[in-house]
C-alpha cells in the first residue's frame, strides 16, 4: 500500500548527514494530533513551508512512485549504518504538500501520553477498538486507526510484549475500508455461532456441509487457505447437538487486529496477550497440532509443532473459560 514508504524511511536511513547544523527542537509544540499533525508539521504544508519553520533543508529525501519523502533528523545525532536517528518525516502527495506525517522520536506524545517506545496497549486504550493490523512490503507490521487518522509501526519482544517504533498521521477515513472482522473469540466464525443446533448451522452456512462425520459438519469453501488450496469450515457439536467449537484455515477470516490463517503466534500474542495455555489438538483425519489457547478470550491459534515459523493454519473459537 502506498504508505509502505513512509516507514521504509522511518526504518533505515539512506541519506547520511553532511555537516548539517543540530537541529535544537525550539518550537514548543511536542504533540502528535491525530488526523492533523505531529509537532510543528502538519498536514498539508509544503516543504519549503516546513524547511521555513524548521530553519533548515531537510537532512535526507527519497522517492517511492508517485511519492516523495523528506526527513529532518532530530537532536543534530549523526547517523551511521549500524543505528538509525529520531527522525521527523512528511511525504509529499501529487498535490505537492504533506499526505502523511511521522516521527521515530519519543519526544512527541498524543493527547493521552502516548508515544513511540510505548506498547501497542496504551494507543488502543486511548484511541479507541476501531484499527486493523497488516504487515507493509517491508515486513514491518502497522495498526492502523482508519478513521482516527493514525498509523502505527511495532515491533513484538516476545510473548505479547509490543513497541511502537514510529507514528504516522494522516487525513482520516469517514469509516474503515476494511471490512470487520469475522472471527469473533467466544463468538463464532463468519456466519456460524457457537451454540447453534446442526439445522442452525447449516442454514446461517446457506448450505448443507460437503461432509459430516459423526459430531462434525465440514464444508469446503470458495475462499483461499495459506497454500492457495480450497478452504475449510468446521464445527464440532457437544452430545446436546449444540456446536461448540468451530475453525477454519481461510485466510479471508480474521479476528479484529487482522490475524488471520497465516500469521504467525507473535501477531496473536500481540492482540489477546501473553495469558494463553500451550496444548495440542488432534483434529480427526489430521497431523496433531500445537496450540496456543486463550481460555479467557474463547479463541486458539493451531500451527505444526515441527514448524520453526510456527506459522497459525487454524484459528479456532470456543466459549469463554
């Protein structure tokens, strides 16, 4: 997506200094605002604008397609290969001024304190459960807040531990251009609800299952599994003819922070926690599988115990512990 280059830039620095003076930071103005701006940069400035109020051309630029990304760096920090400066970034649209807005600085905080360097939980506390994940063609992964007008990029240390490494504004959407999301922990997968009948079931589904074997309806679906197969659709019904289990592998499911079938465990510690159980599921007709469960959430990520990746090919839903 055409954001990709905003964090390219904020991850490694291309453009070393050359004697440019420090950068003091002045202006007093600390605040990232989401949908408008972050510091003394905002959104719809030009450069020349920016390099105006900041006293000096920028320190580094770079173009990807139709975009151009200017980058003052903070503090006067030299920059070297093995280390990458705070930097403020401000990329250019068609229009010449500023689409977006970012910074790597811990110096900048949102209304509610928030800022790079903290963990993913403060930013969903403060702005609200309307955000996606996905990773950008760099492999970084983002949340983004569609109609905030915020982008997150983070790193994971380790189990469910997140860090903001950069914040990016933008001109918010009037509503997330994503669809929401279609795994629902303790609640069900697409149309199936945990605790349907059978008959249920297959009528929220809107057709009879390819197979059912004894406590099991199946069906194949139109969507895609991580191997480009045909996925599946399952529900495990308990001796009341109740269901109360369901997976799936399809990669077009996912949960409310965009793990889906194909995301590793770490993206799904990062959105329920570092509070899950570690035990295998042996699914009939199956290899057995390794999973993480979060008895609490009602949700559990199901990868092959000899996979290094541990790479989820299951996620499933069952009632709250």
């Amino acid at each position: 997506m055409r954001w990709t280059a905003v964090f390219v830039v904020l991850s490694v620095i291309l453009v070393p200094l050359t004697g440019q003076p420090a950068f003091s930071q002045a202006f007093d103005e600390k605040a990232v605002r989401p949908g408008e701006a972050i510091g003394p940069l905002r959104l719809g400035m030009t450069v020349d604008q920016v390099g105006a109020l900041l006293g000096r051309r920028p320190d580094g630029e770079s173009t990807e397609g139709s975009l151009r990304v200017y980058r003052w760096n903070l503090d006067g920090s030299a920059h070297s290969g093995a280390s990458a400066v705070p930097v403020l970034s401000f990329t250019i649209g068609a229009d010449g001024t500023a689409e977006a807005v970012s910074t790597s600085s811990s110096a900048f905080a949102t209304p509610g304190g928030s800022g790079v360097g903290m963990s993913l939980k403060a930013f969903k506390e403060e702005l609200g459960p309307a955000y996606r994940g996905y990773k950008d063609g760099a492999g970084v992964r983002h949340l983004r807040f569609d109609t905030v007008g915020v982008d997150l990029a983070y790193d994971i240390r380790g189990a469910g531990l997140t860090t903001v490494r950069s914040i990016s504004v933008f001109k918010p959407a009037a509503a997330m251009p994503a669809p929401g999301p279609t795994i629902l922990p303790g609640v069900g997968i697409g149309p199936l609800r945990l605790g349907m009948s059978a008959d249920e079931a297959i009528r929220a589904v809107g057709r009879s299952p390819q197979a059912r074997r004894g406590d099991m309806l199946i069906w194949v679906l139109d969507e895609r599994d991580v191997f480009g197969n045909n996925a599946w659709l399952w529900a495990w019904l308990d001796n009341k003819g109740a269901v109360d289990f369901i997976y799936t592998d399809a990669v077009s499911h996912r949960t409310a922070q965009g793990n889906a079938p194909g995301t590793g465990i770490l993206e799904l510690q990062a959105e329920f926690g570092a509070a899950f159980l570690s035990r295998p599921l042996v699914i009939p007709g199956q290899t057995a599988f390794m999973g993480i469960w979060y008895e609490a959430q009602g949700v559990v990520g199901l990868y092959h115990p000899g996979d290094a990746d541990k790479r989820i090919l299951f996620i499933a839903v069952f009632k709250r512990g």
